[in-house]
C-alpha cells in the first residue's frame, strides 16, 4: 500500500504510481503557502480565535506532510497557546516515515515541526488486508503537539471522509409511526449524513492532478466535502480542473479564479456560502425534513450499518471554559479528565474513597493488552484501535519514569513501580488460536515494529525464561501501576479532585445539572450545580435514575501477589495466556486475575489464589513449579495463605464492548422506536433522545488501561465538537442506547 517513489535530479519526490510530482519543482513551501495557507486567510483567522477555541482543517492527499508541516509553523506563530489545531488528511498511498524525513530536508526552515511529526509517525503505515479498501479506510489519530492533533485516514479519499460521518443507509421500509406527510411510498434509498461533530473550518484540495488521479476527483467527493463543512468554510485547491469546478459548484459553493502559483496561470477557491453547510442538529422529527436527506439512485457502499437512534438529537458543543463534573476516580473518571482539561474545561473530579483508583483500577501492576480478531468485528477492531491509541498514548507515561531501566540489572528493574514498556507476549495456547494469532500478526495488524507472531523459542528468549507456546508479541506494550498513572493523568491546573463525597442523585437543572453529594467522611449533603456531568463509576452508574436500566454486572477479579525472591529468573516481559504475569515491582509479580461471576465477596480467596498460580505455572513452568500447586492439593490454605493480593469487581457489558457517549433518554426511545417490537428489521428515519450535556464512560471491563485512553478522547471531541479519533461506526457501537434498541427487537 505504500508508494513507491524515485527522486529526481534536485531530489524531489516523484510518485512511480502516479507519474506526478508531489509538490512544486519550483519552491514546494512556497506553493503551499501561497495556494493553501494564504487562499484560505489562515494567518488571519488564526490569529482571530480565541483562547481555547478548535479550528479544523481536512486534506485530500497527505503525500509528504508539506502542507501539514507549513500549516504547523502558521498555527505556531499566529494562533492562540490554547487553541486547538486539528489537521485531517486522507492518503492511499502512505509514504514511509524515512521517506517522509528525507523529502522534510529540502525545508530546514520546517525542521521543529518535522522532528515533531517524525517521533509520533510509524515508521511504515502498513495495508490492513482486512479492511476491503473498496469500502473503508483505516484510521490513525496523532498527538504531534500538545494543541496539534493529526488524523491519517488510510485508503480511498471519500471513503475516509465518510468515516467522519455518523450516516446510516435507510431502507425503503416506512414506520407507521411516522406522519403519513412525511412517509415515502416510493422504493428508494436514502443516505443520512450528520456529523456529530462541529465540522471543518477550511480544505486543501490536494493529491495528484484530475488527469493523473482522476478515482479521487468523484461528485461523492464533492458531496462528503459539503456534509463535513462548518460555517463559512473555505477551500483552496491547486486545480482548475472542469471536473473540480463543476464537483463544487454542484453542491452550492461559490468559486472563485485566482492566479496559480508560480507559471500555474490560475487555481479555485471556494466558500460555502449560506448560514452552514449542513443542518448538524437533527432532531426529533423526520430526519427527511430536518437533516436534508437527497435521494440516491443506489446504495453507498458500506461495511457498517448505522442507525438513527444514535444520532444525538439537537446536538451542540459544550463551549471550552464551561465546569464539567466527573463522578468516579478510577482510570475512566481519571481519563477523561485529562482528556478534558487539555482541551480547555474546568474539571472537578468527585471520588467517594479517600484515594483515586481504589475500586477496580486499584491493583500494583496492570497489563496494556487486549483480544484482537482477524474477522473485523466491532469488538476486535476496538481493541485493535485502542492498542493502537493507547501505545501511542502511554508512551509519554513510560518515558517519564526516571527509573525506567537501561540495562537488565535485577535490582533496577525491581526498584520500577510506576510501569514499564517492557513488552507483552499473549501465548497462542492452542493450534486455532496459534492460526488466528498468525493471521492477526501478518493481515490485520501486519507491522512488525509493534506486533510479530513468534515461535516458543524466540518468546523464551525475549521472556529471558521457558515458554512451551508460540505466541503474539506487541514489544512496545508492557504494564502500568494504574493508582500512580491517576494521580499522573490529573496532574492539571484545570482539575480539582473532590474525594470522600458520593454523589447521590442527578437533577436537570435548565441547561444545567445539580449534584446531590453526600460527605464519606461525616455523611454531611450538599448541593452543587454544573454545566456538564460525566458519569465514570462503573456499576455505581447503576444508582442514577438517568442510567439504571444498562445491562452491566460486576465480576470479581483477584490477582495474587507472588514474591520475585521465590522466583530462581528474571522475568524480562509480561507474558499472558489464561492469566498474566508481569516483571517484578518491588520485589514481587502480580499474577492474575481470577473471573468468578458469582461471588461478590471482596476478601481474598485462597482458591483463587491457587487457580492464578497453576495458571501461571502451566504458561511459565521455569518460573513457577507446575507441580507444587495443583488444584487437588489437600493443604491449598497452607501453601496460600502467606500469599498477599488484591480482589475487586470489574464492570462488564453483554457484548464486552465500553459503553461511551450521551446518555439517552430510555423512556422517549421506547416511544420513538417501539415499532421495532414488531418489525426489528424496519429502518425508523428519526434521531435518538438524549439528555442535553450528560455523558457516560463506564463498562471496559478488564480492558481498562487499553480501553480508557480513547474512550475518553471520543467523549472528550464529542463534547468538544473536534473530529473523532475513530469511525463513526465503531462509536455507534459504544452508545449506551444500544441495549435499550437490542430489548425491544428482542422483546415483542
């Protein structure tokens, strides 16, 4: 999938599938300042937003990161500090990160930010062959800069874009309980586009020339253009090609000639010239009416189906500066305050213990990890997302560290506490999972700088102990120390933490919400009034009127703490298969964690405590005798009870996915969509209800320091109005209103 390339004689870059260049001959900086910085007013408009603020720019064609890296010095110079650069760029064709370096050096004056892009850019962005490029495209969300935000959609342009939809195809199906004005008698498909986002403030029309690349310039392109613009967007484009020309005049924008850069003699600008480019809010009533549905003469081809009922009805931004309480201090609650208070909100963190983490995210040693799939389903490629975001995320984590080790010393790796990128290997623990891990590691992921599939032998040398099973390798994941990484994540001068207080009751107070709280300490009440609300305490989540009917339960989890001076080796890697086991912290291995539905007992058990280490010891037979711990053992308590460890309760969902999102109005769904009781299969052309600036971010599981990074940069750009770090199918996904949706279908 990546480009190949030759370099001409004043080493350009000239693409071999296209036959065309990549930028000017003459001065490419000076070409993408003059066609895309200067044709859209970015030096002006930046410097006119105010503190905090976002402002969005999308890209057909990333080729070289040139314009990117132009548009990164701009926003440097002229754009508030806190303001917020999101830069999205489609690219079927990525080049490697050495490419992308060699070609940054014919602009030395770009070197920072290049040096930037560089540290965060795969060295190779590789071909997922499990992902049919013909209709969809895969996504890559970058952090260059704390206020510079780079997403990379892989694959066909349109299709990319389409991805920042929330759409869903309609059927030809009408619901009875729709007016009969509205009803369509006609068998017709529809396409429903809604953002779900603020949209985009200006485009580079880029990529190859129409007559070179000519699959890109499409009316589709056009038409997503429109769908995804903000406001008075604008847009630049090098060309004035017939086909550009007509492709945005037929979706109403108004065009302009202005001379080409250089001996180019002209190009277009464009700008969308009514009140917004699309209706953004669609609310309760026919989506035909509010959210202008245009009859198509096919179907767009999509891999997903997406469903009205997660469109947010009247959705609106909560504006930056505005307080937002989150309820919970594990790592959901601490997450998203992160996520939160870097984008410019004020944020008080309720916790009804004395510490953060003192529920389910409170154990020593926790694994980055998750279950990938080789079939595409919605929870593999959550998993495989989130890997993805939480590597790059926890990155910064690791580094911090002073004590992260540099050499194999036994006692510096055992003074470690806070977490090491010490590598993980999940055990291929039969012949069908060994099949499915190889095809993981060689079509899906298919990058061996952060996964490879590998034999016994070469996972006993990286475990630096006996491994019997071939096993999945992710050698830039390790394990954290979830408490420290809490107190690190809320390390900010816009969040205040608020502990010893339950929060018993939320009331809807205008376009506000009041919290009844309850002191821990001295069972003193109160009352406090916010302008947004998150709600990030796993099944305590229950106790809340506006989220007592989701399906999550509580499953008990005890890990067992192992002392590291009973074990003869140095273990270099976690390593995972029925249980884990992670590199000695402070003189001992986490070993865990047991899964008991039943019991709701929160002491420790001296049977799980076996079951962990029989684990254990059928994964890693060097570092624990198999045979010293068996389950038929008559004096288990005997050989358990020195053990110490820590027992807690995750919380869980039916399909194991989070649930992530505004919280719906349970009620008003049965009313808008109960035909679904009698006909599940019927599409119903109307938007969810949820309530205004409620939001949930609970039910990950035992995936939480993979899951928690990005469901919390999802929440934190819906409220924010900033493009998603994902599809917007696989968001859908996450919507709490998904059960209720799910009961009446199955439920006549």
């Amino acid at each position: 999938m990546t480009d190949t390339l030759h370099w001409n004689d004043q080493g350009q870059p000239i693409s071999n599938h296209f036959d065309d260049i990549y930028f000017s001959t003459e001065n490419g900086l000076a070409e993408t300042n003059y066609v895309f910085l200067q044709q859209n007013n970015l030096q002006q408009r930046f410097s006119n937003l105010s503190e905090n603020s976002v402002f969005t720019i999308a890209e057909t064609g990333f080729g070289t990161g040139l314009n990117f890296l132009a548009c990164c010095a701009l926003w440097e110079q002229t754009a508030p500090k806190t303001a917020q650069l999101h830069f999205v760029s489609t690219e079927k064709y990525p080049l490697t990160k050495h490419t992308i370096a060699q070609a940054a050096t014919l602009w030395p004056e770009l070197q920072t930010h290049t040096s930037s892009l560089l540290k965060v850019y795969p060295n190779t962005i590789p071909l997922n062959q499990t992902i049919r490029s013909t209709e969809q495209a895969d996504y890559y969300r970058f952090q260059v800069t704390p206020t510079i935000y780079l997403s990379l959609l892989i694959g066909d342009a349109t299709l990319g874009l389409k991805q920042l939809l929330a759409r869903t195809l309609l059927e030809t199906e009408t619901p009875d309980i729709l007016p009969a004005e509205t009803q369509n008698p006609k068998s017709t498909s529809y396409e429903t586009d809604s953002r779900q986002w603020r949209g985009v403030d200006a485009w580079f029309l880029d990529g190859f020339a129409p007559s070179k690349n000519p699959d890109m310039w499409t009316p589709e392109l056009f038409a997503t253009i429109k769908k995804l613009s903000y406001i008075k967007t604008t847009i630049a484009t090098f060309t004035a090609a017939g086909v550009v020309k007509r492709g945005l005049l037929s979706e109403g924008f108004t065009l302009k000639k202005v001379p080409g850069y250089g001996k180019k003699r002209e190009m277009l600008t464009a700008e969308y010239p009514q009140q917004s480019a699309q209706k953004n809010t669609p609310t309760h009533q026919n989506l035909t009416n509010e959210a202008g549905i245009t009859p198509s003469p096919q179907k767009i081809k999509t891999t997903q189906r997406l469903s009205t009922w997660a469109l947010i009805n009247n959705y609106q931004t909560v504006p930056t500066g505005t307080k937002i309480a989150i309820i919970g201090g594990g790592l959901a609650g601490s997450h998203t305050a992160h996520a939160l208070a870097k984008k410019g909100y004020q944020i008080t963190l309720f916790e009804k213990a004395d510490t953060l983490a003192a529920g389910a995210s409170g154990n020593a040693q926790g694994i980055v990890y998750g279950k990938l799939s080789a079939s595409g389903d919605p929870l593999g490629e959550m998993n495989r997302y989130s890997l993805r975001y939480a590597q790059s995320f926890y990155s910064d984590y690791w580094r911090r560290d002073s004590k992260h080790p540099t050499t194999n010393n036994k006692e510096d790796k055992n003074n470690i506490d806070a977490g090491n990128a010490c590598g993980v290997l999940q055990l291929s623990l039969t012949e069908k999972i060994q099949q499915a891990h190889r095809k993981i590691a060689n079509e899906v992921v298919n990058d061996t700088d952060n996964l490879r599939h590998v034999s016994a032998e070469e996972a006993s040398l990286i475990a630096n102990t006996r491994i019997d099973y071939h096993a999945l390798y992710f050698p830039k994941l390790g394990w954290i120390n979830p408490p420290k990484l809490c107190e690190w994540l809320i390390q900010h001068p816009n969040i205040s933490i608020v502990s010893h207080t339950e929060i018993t009751e939320l009331q809807q107070h205008g376009t506000q919400w009041r919290l009844h709280t309850r002191s821990t300490e001295n069972d003193n009440s109160s009352t406090q009034i916010f302008d947004a609300v998150v709600i990030a305490n796993a099944y305590d989540a229950t106790q809340f009127t506006q989220t007592n009917t989701l399906p999550v339960k509580q499953i008990r989890g005890q890990v067992s703490h192992y002392p590291s001076t009973d074990i003869p080796e140095q273990l270099n890697t976690v390593v995972c298969g029925k249980a884990y086991i992670a590199p000695a912290s402070q003189g001992m291995h986490c070993l865990g964690a047991s899964f008991n539905l039943h019991n709701d007992n929160p002491a420790l058990d001296p049977v799980d405590h076996q079951h962990n280490i029989h684990n254990i010891a059928q994964q890693t037979p060097d570092i624990i005798d198999r045979y010293d711990y068996i389950p038929t053992n008559d004096d288990i308590k005997q050989k358990t009870a020195k053990l110490d460890g820590r027992a807690s309760f995750r919380c869980v969902t039916p399909d194991y996915l989070p649930i992530v999102g505004a919280v719906p109005i349970d009620a008003e769904l049965h009313t808008r969509f109960g035909a679904l009781r009698k006909n599940g299969r019927q599409t119903i052309n109307i938007a969810g209800s949820y309530y205004p600036r409620l939001y949930i971010n609970i039910g990950h599981g035992s995936r939480g320091l993979a899951y928690t990074p990005l469901c919390s940069e999802i929440l934190a750009n819906l409220i924010q109005g900033s493009p998603p770090p994902i599809p917007q199918y696989l968001i859908q996904k996450l919507s709490p209103a998904r059960f209720t949706i799910r009961d009446m279908i199955r439920t006549p």
